[in-house]
C-alpha cells in the first residue's frame, strides 16, 4: 500500500510553523517511513504532481498569490489543516486588518518609515508583484479548513500528535501544555 | 451559626450556607465554573454570562443567584460549556485578539477559558474592527482591542477617596472602557499594577516592563484555568 | 456659562442621584454638555468626570458637541420608512446642504437619526428642538428649512393644524393627531377624576388590591406580570420609604398609546399612581416620561398642579388622614433600553440605563434600594377603571386568561392607522379588517421584540398566551421586501438600543445582522440558517428582555417565512463564496495602477 501524502505551504507566513515542524527532531524519521512528502518546501517540490491526503497551510492570505495556492491546495488535497495563528486567524500580517488603507500601508511601508530609503519615493507596482488584498484573511474564510492547530508556532508535540492521530483515522486530541495561542 | 443545606451541582451532593451564590458553593467545594466579569471582592455585576447555569432547569447566573436548599444544578455538562463556547467565541471575533503579540498571553483569563473550553477557531468571521491604543497616561496603556467590557477595572479600581478612575463610554457594541486622564495622571505604581492585574485580558498594562514571566512559567501554560479551584476536590 | 451651571446642580439639591435631571437641563441650554460643565458637576458631586461621561454618553439625546440651533432628529424606524422616509431624509439633505450626523458648519442645523419617536401613524415624523412634526413630505421639509434659515421659532416652523383634543392644549400645542378609532374602557369619556379615589378612601389598603387581583389585572408592557402581585410584594416590605414608578417610556417601535393615554387621560395615570400610593402606602410617585415626549412635560406637570389644588395629590388626600402622595416627572434621556424596568431606575438615579440582574426585583429592592413598584401607564389607568366599575365589569371583557381591554398602536400598510382599544382576544384577521388591511405579507406583534407572523396565522387571537403584545402593531403589504425593509431595519434598531453590558447581546446581535446581510446578498448557505437558531439558545442568556427578544425578528421570520430565505441560499463548497478576489483587490490596484488581472 502507498503511503499517504503530505504537502505544505506557507502563505503569508514567517516560515516559523515550518521551523517547529522541524522540530520534532527525531521523529522527522519515523515521519518519513509514514509519508511522502508533495509539494512541500520541506523537499522543494514547487507544484503538485499528484493528489494529496493532507495539506498543511501556514499563513494567511494576504496577496493574489496567497489565494492562489490556498485554492490549489484545496482542489489537490483530502484533508486541510490551518496550522497556527497566521492561517487561523490571519495572525500578525492581519494587524493592517483594521487599521487605515492599503495606500497608507504602502506608504508607510515604502516611503514614511524611518527605515526606509527610497529617494524616488516609488511603491513597487511591477506586474509580477502579486496583488495585495483588501485585508489579510483567515484561510477557512476563503476555502473550506477541516482542522486547526493553533500556535505561534504551534508546539512540535501538537502537530506531530495530529498527524499520528489523523494518520491512524483517530481524533486529533491535543494535550493541555501543547495547545497554546502563542 | 450559619443555616447549612444541601445542593447538588452535576449529580454531585454539597454543603451550602445560608445567603452564599452558588459560585461561591461550588468553589468552596472544589467545582469550578467558568467567570470572566466576576472577581474576587467586587459586586458581581453578570455581564458576560459565562458562569451560566441551569439551576432547576432554568439558566441563571451562578455569580448572582444565591443558593437556596434542594438546588439542582447543571454546570459542566456538553451543553452549558457549548453555549459558554459560543460566548466566548464572540469575544474572540468582536475584538482583536492577536495573542502572539500580547503582553498577557498565558496570563490571560480569555485565553485561558478558550483553551479549557476547547476553541481551535471561532466560529464566526472576525469583526476585525478598527480599535485605539491608547497610550497617553504615563503608567499605563489601554489597548482597546483586547477590552472585553467586563467592567472589571472600573468596579475595581478607585481613587483614594473613592473616584471612579476608569469608566464605560457609549452604550451597544460601540462601548469602550475609558480612563480619568486627571485622576489618574498620578497614579501610583502599586495601583496602576492593581489595575492591570484585575483585567482578564491585555486591555491595561504597565509601560515600560513587560514579559515578566517567560514562557513556560505563566499562570495558564501548564494547568488549565480553575485547575486551582479544582484542586481542591483532590486533598 | 458656570453660573448657568452651578444654578442647575443647586436646583436638584448637588444631589447626584438626580444627575439625569441636571444633565438634560444642561443639554437644554446650550444644545450639548460643554466640558465645563463636566468640570462642575465633577466637583459638586464629588464624581470623576469618567462617571459622568460614562452616562452622558449612554443617553442618545445627550451629546458633548453642538447639536446645532435647530436639532432636527428624523425617526428611522420601519413605519417611518413605509410612509416615504427615503424622500423625506433626501431632502432634508439637499435642503440643508449637510449630511445626516453633521451640524452646518454656521451652527444652524445639525441633522440626526433617531429610533421610533411614538409617531408610527403620522410618520414621517422628526423632532425639532423637541417638537414634534408629523406626515412630513419633501415640500414640508422645503418649508421647514426655509423657515429656519429664516430665523423663525420652532412653533412656526411650519403651517399645520394642531392635533385634535389636548394636542392642541397651550401647553402642549402639537401637531400631533391622537388618531383614536376605537375607546372601550380605558379611553371611554365616562371618567371623571376622583372618583377612585373617593371610594378607596374608605377602604382599608388590602381590600384595594384585593379588588385588583379579583380583576385578574395583568401588566400592559408586554410581559403581563399580575398587577396585585407586584404591589403585594411592595406592601409586605418593613415599614419604610417606598416609590411607584409609571413607566412612560414606551420606546417598543410601532407603539405609541401611551402617548395618547397620557395626552387625553393624564388625570387617569395619576390618579392610578395616587390608588397604588394607598395601597401600598408609599407617598412618593414619579412618572418616568420618555425623552421623546418631552413636549408632554410642561402639560402634564400642569395637570398634577391642578390636581394638588383640588387635593387629589399632595397632603391628606380627599381628607384621608396620612395619605399623602405626590408626583414628579423624571425625563429619560433617550434609550429603549430604558423601558426595562431595572434600566428605567437606574437611568433615575442618574446612572447608565442598564438593566440590573434579578433577584432582587424592584418590589424588594428598588429606586434608592427602596421597594418599588413599576408600571405602565395603561395598567395605571386600568387600575382606576376597576376600582371605579368593579372587577365583575372589567372581568367580563377580554377572555379568560388575559382579562380587560387592550390599546393597540396600529401602523404600516393600512388605510386607518392608529389608536384601537379592542378587548382580549381578538383575532388578527378580525383585526385588519378593522384597520382596513389588505394584501397582507406580515403582521409584526409586539414590536421588534415580538413576533412576526404570516398569512397563516391570522386566525390567531391576541391575548397573554398567544400572541402577546405590549400594544405595537406593524401591518406589512405584500409589495415590502420583508427581510431588507424590516427585519434589517429592526435588527439594526437593536444594535443601536442594546446597553452592551451582557456579552451576547452586545457581540451576537451584530453576527446576526452579518449573516443576515450574507443571506441577503446571496451568499448565505443552510449552516447559516441553522446556525441563527441555534445562537437563540445564547441570546436567551442575556439579563434582561432586550437581549433575550433581540433575535426575534429573524427568527421570527425564519422560523414563520422559511422561504424568504431558503430561496436566496447558495450551496456550501469547498471554495467560499464569499470570497470574492476581484473585490479583495481592487483597492490595491486602484493604488498602485495595476490592472486587475486574475488568472484561474
């Protein structure tokens, strides 16, 4: 029987839900003899080359490009987790959520920040840039989400009892001290 | 001596006296039911509904009713805790909870009460509402989008002769917790830490420190919120 | 302005339990609440200026900015909006040059939105500096604008008739039309004032509220609580201060009864409020008037001076050694809420109006901790007419369990709106025939907080037990968009009115409103529909009757015209659609420049 597949993305994301994935340490190993891995940073696969058991988002969406993925993911895996603030609730990105326009964002981004230096006062605009969306959104509000792990990261322990948990057909029951919002 | 009488919360047969709230029984006797606006020495106020029961069938307030002999009540049943989930998910959706960025995180009562009740993710979209921070008192900040409206600080926290020092401002969902900018332009140290203490949430913290306790260390990481009530039970 | 100031603080005794008072007379005279004035109050008082903005800013017609010279506030509720509001707000827009929610920038005009203002049969309706104009329309507006910019007063803003009966009294001189199409018990011309008085005089106290329970008198609010009851409870305190509350501030949208009671029966209130006083030996009454019909004020508070002299109020009534009673009117400040009888007393006492939690009930524990009684201004009057007639009189109208008469405000798509005061137990259809109804999609029963009911139901009777209503009746046509037209409008109304103080009400009403805009855009699917019932369970755990009923009208609807919303659900997938990218990116590309291409 060929083992399930996994694939992973991170959206608008620090990468950082990836990192404590890395962080089961030795049981990455054990992972490896459970699954194989699609499209994934984990092993650089860049586009989906078959259909997927379970895709692992971290992020928001915050961009067209964002949205994109988020869609291809859907279409291409069985099971969707949202895995930590960002892809939940959308997390620091979405801090611009409630606060003046996407002008003013990029304004203060490009040009009124202290830190910046851009004499031509340019905000990028290149075709290739994917569009900034009106908010940064929580992905279960874009595509249908089946579980949640929450985290900033979420621990190591809560998504490698997950994917045991969902590997085995069992309930995803996290434990107390791994089930944190930060 | 006190009249003394029986009530059963959850199957479970307990000692009551005479004029105490049925919050105050269940603590006393190990059981543990969820609060956020009820605090220690204040007037309860039953705001935020969490501490809902079912009491002879019919739902009240335990931080309000007093308990009166022959009680039956239903505390953490599926439920009650469905309907305290909901709650509490509209508190999550109404303001905006960035809980990696806060200051009280693992502290946090809210948080502490989503974790224990269970909440991976609201239900509901979040509102993400435009919210102030309101920084211009010396000691302390109001970050308006973490308040909860419990009215916590404003029954807590007075002035020496007895001053309200934080107060409700608007009525519906525009209500804000608003600070005396004069009154509490010299607020002491010991009061503003009393003040960011009796807040449930990050709403008011103390400038200049943060992050005291590292993680690991806070109140909620290791043990689910009640569990020292709960504890109780167990000596 | 300090001595202004400082006179009014004194004239209520620098008490603060009458800050309502000093703050709505501060409001009065410079049209808002001037920082300086904060600062007095503050200090005369001994309260921070928090507290004080904590309850000026609950009551809606308490502002800290210029309202403007002329303060026009336009009511927003669905009668007003059946009978042309739309037009009516455009044109005070284009007239005054301003927006809704603005002042001119000369100080002039400012222009509001207000909830229900008692109206519901003459709307369009605003209030004008505390005037009522009444059936406005585009050219009446045109006129009133003029007429300002004129620098004419308020009285002659614009040409109409005064209002029959004592609309038109000196002191009340209203356009205002009482639009009674049917008296039975309450309104009938046989009263005259006195005359219960006369005969419990010779009664000891029990036997007066004996004759109310042997009525099997019910409260005419809404929620029906026996009346002997609830001065029963009142009585059997210790000896001791005790108030009588008459509730004056129906704030139900739709209702306005009391308005008309109070207008052409005010002897009758009192006189109840004097019966109570007797019977439960208190000698301290007030009439809690809502804010909106401040125009009433100056009339009634001449009919309770008339009243002392002939010593039907005052000193040892009629004679009576140790009945003593008098009467005060205490102003609301603007808040629906306030018609819950533990906001009303705490907006008395000069606080936000936010309902307290029960027990103890205002029987007990109520105005200034003291035993209270709280009712309405037609349980009053019902009062006096049993005790004039007897209870078998009053018994013998209505039906078994809802005793006695009741008055209907009637409005919407009907030919005559207005006043019906019909016995217990009348039926709907009965009822639209009366009021010349056809074509009917819904009736609404009780106001907002009550039931919306469809075609079906019509044979329904109105009584305690079926359909109860604290007397608000809105008749909509077939042709209203019952969703968009009145379920929002109401839901909305909610929003604005909740205090906020309990969680649920606060947060759950405006998801409710969410999801309702979601279903009516088209994007609703079945969990939504599910879902809004199911938070009902939520919403019932709020403390008081605003938040438990404020879900009704969209589950009212939902559960009595399914279709109007199953037919506009999508089905749930995978891909929300909700969602839409075209929408989420246009601000940026009309930033950036950026055509908005999406590839699939």
């Amino acid at each position: 029987m060929s083992k399930p597949i996994v694939a992973t993305t991170s959206l608008a994301g620090c990468f950082g839900c990836h990192m404590s994935f890395l962080d089961i340490d030795e049981r990455i190993i054990d992972l490896f003899d459970l699954v194989d891995f699609n499209k994934s940073p984990i092993d650089d696969i860049k586009t989906f080359t078959k259909k997927c058991d379970i895709g692992i988002i971290e992020g928001g969406v915050a961009n067209s490009e964002n949205y994109h993925i988020l869609k291809e993911f859907r279409k291409n895996c069985k099971i969707l987790i949202s895995l930590g603030e960002c892809a939940i609730m959308g997390g620091l990105p979405a801090m611009r959520n409630n606060k003046d326009s996407i002008e003013s964002c990029l304004k203060e981004a490009y040009i009124d920040s202290p830190a910046t230096v851009n004499e031509d006062k340019i905000i990028p605009n290149d075709e290739e840039l994917p569009m900034l969306l009106d908010k940064v959104y929580p992905c279960h509000e874009i595509v249908k989400i089946d579980y949640f792990l929450p985290g900033c990261a979420p621990r190591a322990d809560l998504i490698w009892d997950a994917l045991v948990a969902l590997l085995n057909g069992k309930e995803i029951d996290p434990k107390y001290k791994t089930y944190k919002f930060d | 001596m006190k009249d003394k009488f029986k009530i059963t919360i959850d199957g479970v047969e307990l000692t009551a006296n005479q004029g105490e709230t049925i919050l105050k029984v269940a603590s006393d006797n190990g059981i543990y039911i969820p609060v956020l606006c009820a605090y220690e020495g204040l007037k309860p106020q039953a705001s935020c509904r969490v501490c809902s029961v079912k009491v002879n069938g019919r739902t009240m307030t335990a931080c309000t009713t007093t308990a009166s002999p022959g009680m039956k009540i239903e505390n953490d049943t599926p439920e009650i805790n469905e309907l305290r989930k909901i709650i509490v998910e509209t508190m999550f959706v109404a303001g905006n909870h960035f809980c990696p960025t806060c200051e009280k995180s693992g502290d946090c009562e809210l948080q502490a009460l989503a974790y224990r009740l269970k909440m991976d993710v609201p239900r509901f979209p979040y509102s993400f509402s435009n919210k102030e921070i309101d920084a211009s008192n010396p000691k302390l900040m109001i970050d308006h989008n973490r308040c909860i409206k419990c009215k916590r600080c404003a029954r807590g926290i007075k002035t020496e002769d007895g001053k309200d020092l934080f107060a409700f401002k608007n009525r519906g969902d525009r209500i804000l917790i608003s600070i005396d900018k004069e009154l509490a332009k010299n607020i002491s140290d010991k009061k503003a830490q009393e003040a960011m203490d009796i807040c449930p949430v990050g709403a008011i913290l103390r400038k200049e420190r943060g992050f005291i306790n590292p993680i690991g260390t806070r109140k909620y990481d290791n043990n689910p919120i009640g569990n020292n009530i709960e504890k109780l039970k167990e000596i | 302005m300090g001595k202004e100031v400082n006179n009014i603080i004194t004239q209520y005794d620098s008490d603060k339990k009458r800050l309502m008072d000093m703050l709505l007379d501060i409001q009065e005279e410079f049209n808002y609440i001037p920082n300086d004035a904060i600062d007095s109050l503050s200090e005369k008082l001994n309260l921070s200026k928090v507290h004080i903005l904590e309850t000026i800013s609950f009551y809606h017609f308490l502002t800290l900015k210029n309202t403007g010279k002329y303060t026009i506030y336009l009511n927003d509720s669905v009668s007003a909006y059946m009978s042309g509001r739309e037009e009516v707000e455009k044109a005070f827009e284009k007239e005054t040059g301003i927006k809704f929610n603005t002042v001119s920038e000369d100080g002039l005009i400012g222009l509001f939105n207000t909830s229900c203002i008692g109206m519901s049969d003459q709307e369009p309706a605003a209030l004008i500096n505390n005037k009522v104009f009444t059936n406005l329309t585009t050219e009446k507006v045109k006129e009133i604008v003029q007429n300002i910019k004129d620098g004419k007063d308020t009285d002659d803003l614009m040409k109409a008739e005064l209002g029959e009966g004592k609309n038109s009294d000196k002191l009340i001189k209203s356009m205002t039309k009482n639009n009674i199409n049917i008296n039975k018990a309450i309104l009938s011309d046989d009263y005259i004032p006195s005359s219960a008085l006369m005969k419990i005089i010779k009664q000891e106290r029990d036997e007066v509220i004996n004759e109310i329970e042997n009525a099997e008198l019910r409260g005419r609010g809404g929620a029906g609580f026996p009346t002997d009851l609830k001065w029963k409870f009142t009585a059997n305190t210790p000896e001791g201060k005790r108030y009588i509350f008459c509730n004056a501030d129906e704030g139900e949208p739709g209702t306005f009864k009391d308005r008309v009671i109070l207008t052409e029966k005010p002897e009758l209130v009192f006189e109840g409020m004097a019966v109570c006083g007797y019977a439960i030996n208190s000698d301290q009454g007030i009439l809690y008037l809502r804010y909106e019909y401040k125009y009433l004020k100056k009339y009634l508070e001449n009919v309770i001076n008339k009243m002392k002299k002939r010593n039907l109020l005052g000193k040892t009534i009629l004679g009576k050694e140790g009945f003593n009673f008098d009467i005060r009117i205490q102003l609301g400040g603007g808040a629906y809420v306030c018609g819950e009888e533990t906001a009303l007393l705490e907006s008395a006492e000069g606080n936000r109006g936010e309902p307290r939690y029960k027990p103890p009930f205002p029987a007990i524990k109520g105005y200034l901790e003291r035993p209270t009684v709280i009712n309405n201004v037609e349980t009053l009057s019902s009062v006096v007419k049993i005790l004039n007639k007897g209870n078998y009189w009053f018994k013998k109208l209505g039906t078994e369990e809802s005793r006695g008469t009741k008055l209907l405000s009637i409005s919407g798509d009907c030919e005559k709106p207005g006043i019906y005061e019909i016995e217990w137990g009348i039926t709907i259809n009965k009822m639209l025939e009366m009021v010349g109804a056809k074509d009917v999609q819904a009736v609404q029963v009780g106001g907002p907080s009550g039931n919306c009911i469809s075609p079906n139901q019509f044979d329904k009777q109105i009584r305690y037990s079926e359909l109860g209503t604290g007397g608000s009746i809105v008749v909509i046509g077939k042709n209203r968009d019952l969703l968009k037209d009145v379920v929002m409008n109401y839901t909305n109304f909610f929003i604005e009115e909740s205090c906020g103080s309990c969680v649920p009400c606060r947060n759950l009403t405006v998801i409710y409103r969410n999801t309702l805009q979601k279903i009516i855009d088209g994007k609703g699917v079945q969990t939504d529909l599910d879902n809004m019932l199911e938070w009902e369970n939520v919403m019932k755990m709020n403390r008081c009757g605003l938040g438990q009923t404020a879900f009704n009208p969209i589950v009212t609807t939902l559960r009595n015209f399914p279709n109007l919303y199953e037919s506009k659900l999508v089905e749930d997938s995978d891909i929300k659609q909700t969602f839409d990218i075209s929408k989420a990116i246009q601000e940026y590309c009309n930033t950036t420049g950026r055509k908005p291409i999406i590839e699939e």
